[in-house]
C-alpha cells in the first residue's frame, strides 16, 4: 500500500511531458491526439497560438520580435535557432508549470530545439519526419486541420530544408526521430515504447 502510494506521489510530482519537434505538415498534431489518447493524456499544447500571443504580450521586445520572426528560405538555420531560442523561454515556462501542478502534457510544435530546453527526468523529446515528398506535399497544401500559412507561403524545397536542420540537430544531440509516413496510432506505440525504455513513468 505504501509503496503504491509513494508511485502515484512521485508520478504527479514528476508528470510526463512529451515534447514533439518537426517541420511543418509532418503530422505532429495527429502524433499528439495520439499519444494523448494512449496515455489518457488530457492537455495538448500546440505552439503556434501561443507563440502569437506570447509575441503580442512578449515580457521583452526582443522576446516579442523572436518569436514574431518568420522564418526566410535565405536564412533557415539562422531564423530557426534565433526563434528556437524565444520558444524555448516559453516552453520553459509551460514545462515549470506543469512539473509544479502535476500535470502531465503533449507539446507540439515546428521551433522546438533540445540546446533550448531544460534538462528533467520527466521530459520526452522526439523529432517527427516525413520523408515520403509526395505525402508531405499533400499534407502540407492540402491540410486535414487548419493551420497558420505563416511558413506554407514558401515552398516545399524550403519545408524540406527546415526539415534536414531539425534532423542534424536531431542527430548530434542524440534526440530520437520517428518516421510518420505509415499509420499515426503505430508511430504513437513506437514512441511510447521509447518513452518506457528510457525508463521515463508514464
């Protein structure tokens, strides 16, 4: 019994926070209602609106104008890592207060960088791809969900590009990376299950 109850302590003291990166139109969302389902996860944290009104209410005017930056074709790894850094200050924040209160959530987003977010046992982060230039095509002019045409007004070249930054850091950071072009509800399980053999509690 006690030993029950020092589980269920530690697990609302440590909640699962599931952190998944990726371009633009590789099914991160889907991912997330996904796991969400899985692990009877209740919060989902899209990016992209809070991004927007974080920028509108940003604490600082550098803040503010990193995270209203739009990312150029011209300037992809220098953009990126410039909002990555804005972004990470803010999901730093959402992460604070969800360790702090328990709550265990799904974090979506394109500017999420492992060299911008804190380091704690209870964080999961992974990287979405699609390789498959057809289907990211598809997905990406022709949305299932409505999505900000901030970065869809470039094209699929400069997607892509976007795409091999994430996946390099991906690669040097040791971050794990999961290919979205089959079913979604299997690439939820394969996450999951590395999730569990890194020995993280769900």
């Amino acid at each position: 019994m006690y030993g029950l109850l020092y589980d269920e302590v530690m697990v609302k003291a440590n909640p699962l926070i599931i952190l998944l990166g990726g371009t633009h139109a590789v099914g991160k969302t889907t991912l997330a209602f996904e796991l969400a389902k899985l692990l009877s996860i209740k919060t989902i944290i899209g990016l992209g609106p809070i991004i927007s009104a974080t920028g509108a209410l940003g604490s600082t005017k550098q803040l503010a104008q990193d995270l209203a930056l739009e990312i150029g074709a011209k300037n992809v790894k220098r953009d990126l890592c410039r909002k990555a850094r804005a972004v990470g200050v803010v999901v730093s924040k959402i992460i604070a207060k969800n360790t702090e209160t328990g709550s265990p959530c799904i974090i979506e987003g394109v500017e999420i960088l492992p060299q911008f977010l804190p380091i704690q046992d209870n964080l999961f982060l992974c990287f979405i791809s699609l390789e498959n230039l057809h289907m990211h095509a598809k997905r990406l002019f022709e949305p299932d969900i409505t999505r900000s045409m901030q970065f869809f007004k470039k094209d699929l070249v400069s997607v892509g590009l976007l795409q091999r930054l994430i996946l390099k850091t991906a690669k040097e950071f040791g971050i794990p990376v999961f290919e979205n072009s089959g079913d979604p509800k299997q690439v939820s399980k394969l996450i999951l299950a590395e999730i569990k053999k890194r020995g993280i509690k769900v």
